[in-house]
C-alpha cells in the first residue's frame, strides 16, 4: 500500500461509486482520492482538492474508471 493508502475500518452498505480517472497512472486499492474541477479522481498528493473517497480497487495504466468508497453518498456525478 502506497504512503497516502487508508485502511477502511467501517464500510456503508451502498456500492462504491464508479468515478473516471486519468487513464495513464495506476492506482491502488486503499488509495486515498481527491477530485478535480474536472471530475476526475486522482490519489492525494496535496490536500489542496476535495476529497472523493478511498479506491475501492486497483486501477491499472490504461483504465479510464475506478470504483470509489465516498463517505457521503449524495455526490452528484455528470451523466449519471
């Protein structure tokens, strides 16, 4: 697990929220996200956006979506 991971110690009973993320960087399962204006989930390196959530899963190079733990399920998505 990468210096910015989470242990999830309690999850909801709703489904991780499918969010898009840059295809060309992996992500790993336990990662903390944040999001950009655009959208897009991308791990913490900086605190300086909004957080997402914690990956539910690994993202490889090339995926362009990821599955989120969000701890407010009442985000709204585009085209969702």
């Amino acid at each position: 697990m990468s210096a910015n991971a989470a242990a999830i110690l309690e999850l909801s009973e709703q489904n991780p929220l499918a969010f898009d993320a840059t295809a060309g960087v992996s992500i790993s399962k336990g990662d903390l996200l944040m999001i950009s204006n655009d959208l897009l989930v991308h791990a913490s390196v900086k605190g300086d956006q909004p957080y997402a959530g914690v990956a539910a899963a690994d993202k490889a190079i090339g995926v362009s979506r990821i599955a989120v733990h969000v701890p407010n399920q009442s985000i709204s998505q585009a085209g969702q």
